[in-house]
C-alpha cells in the first residue's frame, strides 16, 4: 500500500480546473487533497467552498503543500508557476501545452537539476495517455511516424459540417457553446494548439525538439462552401491532421495542416471532440489510439492519472533526448495539395514542382500539385491573409 499524500496547490479554476476539483471530491482519495486554489478572481461566483486565492505565495509559502497542478491559459504565467514549483523541490502538473511547445529542453534540464518530476500527459489529446505510451513502449528506434486528429474542438466542427451539413459558422458557434474552443479560437481553428500538441510528442516519439516557429502550420479558418463540396465530390473528408514523421536518410519531418483523407484511413473516421493517433512503426505496422480530446473531464482525467502516477514517484526518463541516432528536422519534403485561390497572383506565392489539376470559375478557383514543405512555411502567412485554403490530398 503507497502512505505517500499529495496536498495539492492548485492554479486555475476554469473548465479543467473544477472538473479536476469535482473528480477528486468523488474520488475521496485519502492520499490526494487540495490545499488551496488560486484563481485571477475571489470575486468571481463559484458553487464551492473550496480555499481560494489570489496570491501565488499563499500557495507556495504553505509548507503543507507538496504538489502543484497548474492549469491556466496564459503561457508565460504559466512557465513562471511551474519553474518556481520546480525550484521549490515541488512536483508539478500541467496542461499548457503552448508553454511547454516554448520551453520543453529548459524545463527538462530543470528536471534534471533539481531531480523534480514534471508530467504533462495532460497537454496532448487529453484522455488518450499517448506521451506515457512514446515514452515506455514506444522507447526503440522502430517508430516511423505519428499521425493524428490532435485537436478536438476543430474535428467537432468538421464533424458537424461534413455529417450534418452545418455551416462552418453555425459549426464554430455550437463548439463554443458546448465549452470545445480555447479561450482564443485561432488557436484552435488555425492549428496553433495541434502544432504545440505535435512539438510535444515529437519530443517523446524521436527525442528531437523543433521550436514551432520552425513548423508549417495551417488550420481550417479560410475553408468555404467550395472546398467542402471538393472534398464531397472526391468521397474525401477534411480533418486537421498533426504529422510526424522519420525519413529514410535518418532526418525528420513534422507539419499541421488539413488533410482530404480517404475512407480506409484510420483517422477518417474520427468525429466530433475525439482525437484519434495513429503509431507506425518498421514491424509492427499501424497502431491505432482513440479517445475524447476536447472538454473539462476528459482532460481532468489526464491531470489525475498524472497526479497519481507521481504517487509512486513516477517521471519521464527521456531516453530519446540521450539517443545518438537521434533524427535532425528538415523541410526539405514534398506534398502533394489542393489549394483554392482567389486570383492568379495567388498561385504565385507557392512554387509547385508539378500541378496535376486546375479549375477556374468565376466562383472558384483551384489546383492540386506537388510543392515543397519549405515553401508552404515561407508563405503561410500570406496564403492565410489572403484567404486561401491549403490541405494535403495523398493519392490514395
């Protein structure tokens, strides 16, 4: 029997933070407590009585207090609470998954210096435990890639487009209302929050860390009535899809962006807030992990397998980061797309090694070809001001 007692400092009250509170009331865990919580506002109503504060160092200074989960929206208040739980000699838990895509080999290092544990399961795909999967099965040079629907507020919205026949704004609206979409929807709908998700697990997949700046990302916000009805007419679905991948020459690539994927693809069907994570590896082919990515609970349930596992003095080994074989990141690949512009100057932008497809009208416009990883990252941010939208069309 583990006597070990977690007195936890919890920071963020929100849809995680409560749902995280009510799991552990329910639990009624006699080795897992909440000291005190601290939220941006006491004046806020709240259905408990729970010890709320402002002040972090009511938390920090509290020496009844040897846990902190942190669960709050804003990335450097965030690296500021865990770094300070670390230093403190704290174990921490957090879900922000922006702040560690920003500082994932500084805290690792500060893991290591102050031989404290940091778990974050919790940051991607909420219920699937796919970063404690790469780290203890998937722990050989066999893994070829990850695939995966990363973020479940934007396959909420595709879902309700492309099986209901909602628009995409009535799509957005009902996501929202059903507490789906970050407090910054971009960060969803753009692809920000799969992109900082893919820079995580790339970490725990092949030990190589690659800033997000470094990324292409692109998201579903410019997809229009006209891109649906391609994919329609194709027998495709769009889905935001995160991808890592390792080459044959022992480099590495990654991206988000949409994806019009054919029926015999495992993450096709894949629907509303679910994310569905497809592991290959050189001999045992595909493997297939699926679970509810988006809502309070399901990632409530992540923070707690977290917390519980650091009850038995659980912690990432990081044994990839140590690995020589360890892939460098490259851009340098070629996809093949569909892409539907406005005008003519916009094909300008990108430089197609092949257009196997084209389309104008006085509605629309399109082409599908082969282009360079490289130069959809040059221009993303052009293609996006100008309302194109881009998605990945494999020929299968």
């Amino acid at each position: 029997m583990n006597h070990k007692k977690l007195n936890i400092g919890l920071f963020g009250f929100g849809n995680v933070g409560k749902a995280l509170f009510l799991l552990l009331q329910k639990m009624q865990s006699p080795n897992l407590s909440i000291g005190r919580i601290c939220v941006r506002n006491l004046e806020k109503h709240r259905d408990t009585d729970a010890p709320f504060t402002v002040n972090a160092d009511d938390i920090f200074n509290d020496q009844d207090i040897n846990f902190i989960v942190e669960l709050i929206d804003q990335p450097d208040a965030s690296f500021q609470i865990v770094t300070r739980a670390l230093k403190s000699g704290r174990p921490v838990v957090t879900g922000n998954k922006k702040m560690l895509a920003a500082h994932l080999p500084e805290l690792i290092e500060l893991q290591r210096q102050t031989g404290v544990a940091l778990l974050y399961d919790a940051s991607a795909c909420g219920s699937i435990p796919v970063i404690r999967n790469l780290e203890e099965y998937y722990d050989n040079d066999l893994l070829i890639s990850l695939k995966g629907i990363l973020n479940g507020s934007s396959n909420f919205v595709l879902s309700k487009v492309f099986n209901d026949g909602m628009t995409y704004a009535d799509a957005l609206r009902l996501a929202t209302d059903a507490g789906f979409v970050e407090s910054d929807p971009s960060l969803d709908l753009d692809g920000w929050d799969a992109l900082y998700k893919l820079v995580i697990l790339a970490v725990h997949a092949f030990g190589t860390y690659v800033p997000p700046s470094d990324i292409f990302c692109y998201g579903i916000s410019n997809m229009n009535d006209h891109d649906i009805s391609f994919a329609n007419e194709k027998g495709r679905r769009v889905k935001l899809v995160g991808h890592v991948e390792k080459l044959s020459d022992g480099q590495m690539t990654m991206c988000v962006m949409p994806q019009l994927l054919s029926r015999n693809k495992y993450i096709y069907s894949v629907e509303d807030e679910f994310n569905g994570v497809v592991i290959k590896g050189q001999y045992y082919d595909k493997q297939f992990m699926f679970g509810r990515g988006a809502g309070g609970f399901p990632t409530a349930s992540a923070v707690l397998s977290d917390i519980t596992a650091c009850l038995y003095d659980y912690r990432y080994a990081y044994k990839k980061r140590t690995d020589s074989t360890m892939p460098s990141y490259t851009d340098d690949v070629v996809f093949r797309i569909y892409m539907r512009y406005n005008t003519p100057h916009d094909l300008s932008l990108l430089h197609f090694e092949e257009i196997s497809e084209s389309y104008t009208s006085d509605h629309s416009n399109f082409v599908v070809g082969r282009v360079s990883l490289a130069s959809l990252r040059a221009a993303r941010d052009e293609l996006h001001r100008r309302g194109i939208f881009l998605a990945a069309y494999p020929r299968d």
